[in-house]
C-alpha cells in the first residue's frame, strides 16, 4: 500500500499559479502510474492529469490543457501539478492518486488539499 501526502494548496486570484506536489511513501514509487484529481462542491471527482511510471506518456483533461502541467521525480518519490493561469473554475479539493501501471484503476488515494481561485 502506497501512503499519499498532498502539498500545496491555497488561495490565489485568477490568473495566478500554484504548485501542488505529493510525497510518497513506497518502496517502488517508479512502478506506479500518477495522477492528480479535483472535487469541487456538488460535482464529481474528475482525472485533471496523469503520467506514467516513466513519464513517457502524460494525460490532461480537456479544461486544464496548456495551463497544466504534471511531473513527476522518481528519485524523490513525488509527483508535481504546476497550475498556470488558474481560473475560478478551478477552485476545488486536489488528491493525489496512484495506480499500477496498466491499471484502469486508481487504488491509493491522498487526503487532498483545497485550492481555491477568487476573481
């Protein structure tokens, strides 16, 4: 079991950055593909970036392209989300996710932290 902690989080006004990182507590972080979700109040959790296990292959929703960016240190055991010209929209709970490789789905889940983007 992978132990998941999220960094990072704040307030910032639209069109500002934050940098969100999570630390890992695993032996093998660099067999785990990484992603980074977002819940905002009354909606779903949904997949904003992912990148696998050796960052060859990176994935953005369609709202967060070219303002996002997912990275990721496997000598660190962490993964990075930088966040570029932030919108409102974009205000809601960040979690940080891992998944074996290949995997549909995502099993170790941190505890996430807020970001909150004002006008």
């Amino acid at each position: 079991q992978v132990q998941l902690v999220e960094t990072g989080g704040g307030s910032v006004q639209a069109g500002g950055s934050l940098r969100l990182s999570c630390s890992a507590s695993t032996r093998t972080f660099s067999l785990y593909a990484m992603g980074w979700f977002r819940q905002a109040p009354g909606k779903e959790r949904e997949l904003v970036a992912a990148v696998d296990r050796s960052a060859h292959n990176r994935h953005y929703a369609d709202s967060v392209k070219g303002r996002f960016t997912i990275s990721r240190d496997n000598a660190k055991n962490t993964v990075a989300l930088r966040m570029n010209d932030l919108k409102v929209e974009d205000t809601a709970v960040y979690y940080c996710a891992a998944k074996t490789n290949g995997a549909t789905a995502w099993s170790n889940w941190g505890q996430g932290t807020q970001v909150t983007v004002s006008s």
